[in-house]
C-alpha cells in the first residue's frame, strides 16, 4: 500500500471534484466514457464557457455542458473573476 498522497496543482485553474476523480480512477468505467471526460477540462482551458454550455438554473456560475460524442453531460462552476478563471468540475451525467 502507497502512502503517496497527490497534492493539487496550486497554479491550475481546473479542479476535478472526488466523485469525478473516482469515475476516472474506476476501471469499470466505459472505455469511450473515460476519453470523453479527460478531453472536458482541455476543451475548457481554451475556453471557460463553450458555446453548447449553459446556465445551470437556480444555481449561479453553474454550467453544463455535453461530453464529447454526446456521451453524457459535465456539470462545472466557473468563477470568472479570477485570472485565468477557475472551474470546478463537480459531477458527470452519464448517458447509460
């Protein structure tokens, strides 16, 4: 057993919530979902809001957005008045 404890980048904007950590740690996940997911936070770096992403009603600086090949949906939250912004991707909507 490991006792490797995995510190956050301080200097980058994306943050991945645990349950998102954990689809991407699980190997039970779908081997076309995992792709999808890893490509979100690259497809948000060049932009904090892409254009299919939208407000998330009733819950401020809330997005989302659909995984690539519409596989699924990712929820994140921006705050834009940060320089670069920060996002916090806190859960995926999987299209099982």
């Amino acid at each position: 057993m490991s006792d490797h404890v995995e510190v956050p980048d301080e200097d980058d904007p994306i943050t991945l919530s645990p349950a998102v950590e954990e689809l991407l740690d699980d190997p039970g996940t779908a081997p076309d979902l995992f792709p999808a997911v890893v490509a979100f936070p690259v497809d948000v770096r060049e932009n904090a809001v892409p254009h299919l992403s939208m407000p998330v009603p009733g819950r401020p600086g809330m997005h989302s957005a659909p995984l690539r090949r519409d596989l699924g949906l990712v929820e994140y939250a921006v705050d834009e008045e940060q320089d670069p912004p920060r996002i916090y991707v806190s859960r995926i909507l999987r299209m099982d």
